[in-house]
C-alpha cells in the first residue's frame, strides 16, 4: 500500500494546479488565465496530474500537447524520494519516445536518483546565470564588428559558422550579429544579442570562436562586447550553459552573473 495518490485535476478543483506558487498573487493570475484557456478548450484539466499525500499536494505537472515541449514538473522541496520517483515514473508513461524532462532546482528538488529510478535517461546538467545590465558596465570592444542579416551569406561567416557547427544560422528579428577578428585580422569569433521574449531581459548567443583563434581571450571580450550592447536596451540578462561548461561559467562569473537556476535534463528513452 502506498502513503501517496496520482490523479488529473477536476474541473471544479482547478485551483489545486497553482496550490504550489509561492506567491498568491501570481496564484491567482495563474489561474485566472487558466480558467479562461479552459473555457476557451485550449487546455483541458486532465492534461494537470496531482500527486497527493495524506499531508496534500505533492507535485503539479502538466502534460502539453506539443510533444517537443518538455515536463516540468512543480514539486515540494521535502517529497518524499519514493513517492517523486512513482510520479515520475507515471509522468514517463505518458510520454512519448524523444520526450524531455526538465528538474528545475526553482520548481523542485534535483531528484536524480528518483527519476533515473522511474526510467527517464540522463542527459544533461544545464547551469543558468542571471547579470543585472545596470549594476555595472562593460567595455564596448574597439575591433567588435556588427554585421546585418546580409553577412549571413559572406564566405569568411559561412566558414566560421561551419566550424562552429551553426551553418543553419537565422537570425531573429531585432537582434544584432557581432563578430571578433583574432591577432591575425580573421574573423573569428561570432554572438549574437537581442530579446529572450520575458520583459526587459535579454538574451546572449555566444555562437563560439573558432578552434584556430582559441586562447586568445575572444570569447570573454564578445561576451563583454554583447552585455554592453544589451545594457542600452534591457535591465538584465539571463544565459545558460552545460555544468561542465568551466570556461563559459568562468565567463558568466568574471562578468559579474550570479548563478540563478541548475537544470536536470532528463529524456524518455
């Protein structure tokens, strides 16, 4: 017999989904526009799974119908192991085959063994860093060329976007494409800085440097280059990276970021 339940939400019962935030007051817009996505049949209650013990709500998850757009389940920080494991396992039955999982340290507990345990495969740590544009500056980088979407077609960016594995490239509307030239006058180093689409933050593409031009410090000065140019517009930025990533992490820290958040990305096999 088990202490724990798992169920989908009730219509009449919506409120439990938002049960978990913190912060009431966003409870309530949550579930304001969720009642009218329901109404309005883009969301459906059932897609909501609870899981409950004989204390309450344990976790929240809900299950989108996009199957590229991953699990993120809310759970509270001292569910039990056994019971995060069963919902973890129930939520992976649901899944497709390719279907991630995200364990944000900001939702809930980094329970690695729970949902290796239920079946979920591995597959990455990811790190985020979050820098406030306006606490300090960064020097705007004197050889720091801006390019416009035409560049896109140039031999010497099409080279370095091949050897950064990025030749698919597009840029996205509003932002700005900045390249770096190395000691010798080559192009060599490539990012790119616009809207991250949360209100007043930015975000930071750091496409790379190629290999030939590495050690030379260019992506530290590009990163500097594209915070300067993000500070004009926004108030803070937000980046990621893999935790094994040491020299970005050294990058984000160097320029003043503080870790925000850690991810356990996790995939159905």
């Amino acid at each position: 017999m088990t202490d724990w339940t798992i169920e989908p939400a009730r219509p009449e019962a919506l409120h439990e989904v938002v049960a978990l935030l913190p912060d009431p007051t966003e409870a309530e817009l949550r579930l304001s526009l969720l009642r009218e996505n329901v109404a309005a049949g883009r969301t459906h209650p059932e897609q909501f799974q609870l899981l409950r013990s004989a204390r309450g709500l344990e976790g929240v998850c809900l299950l989108p119908t996009p199957a590229h757009i991953p699990l993120l389940p809310r759970l509270r920080a001292e569910v039990p192991q056994a019971a995060a494991q069963a919902f973890l396992a129930h939520l992976r039955r649901q899944a497709t085959p390719g279907r991630q999982l995200i364990l944000d340290d900001t939702l809930a507990p980094l329970g690695w063994e729970a949902a290796q345990a239920a079946g979920w495969q591995f597959q990455e740590e990811a790190v985020f860093y979050t820098t406030d544009l306006r606490a300090r500056t960064w020097p705007a980088d004197p050889q720091a060329q801006r390019l416009g979407p035409e560049a896109l077609t140039r031999p010497d960016v099409q080279r370095l976007l091949a050897a950064l594995d990025r030749a698919d490239l597009s840029l996205k509307e509003g932002w700005v494409l900045v390249g770096l030239p190395d000691e010798t006058g080559y192009l060599a180093a490539l990012g790119a800085t616009g809207s991250s689409g949360r209100p007043g933050t930015a975000s930071i593409d750091l496409m790379g440097v190629h290999p030939a031009g590495r050690g030379q410090g260019l992506g530290r000065r590009l990163h500097a280059h594209l915070l300067a140019l993000a500070s004009h517009t926004f108030s803070d930025h937000v980046g990621a990276t893999g935790a094994d990533n040491h020299a970005m992490i050294r990058i984000f820290e160097g320029h003043g970021a503080v870790l925000s958040q850690r991810h356990l990305v996790f995939v159905q096999p």
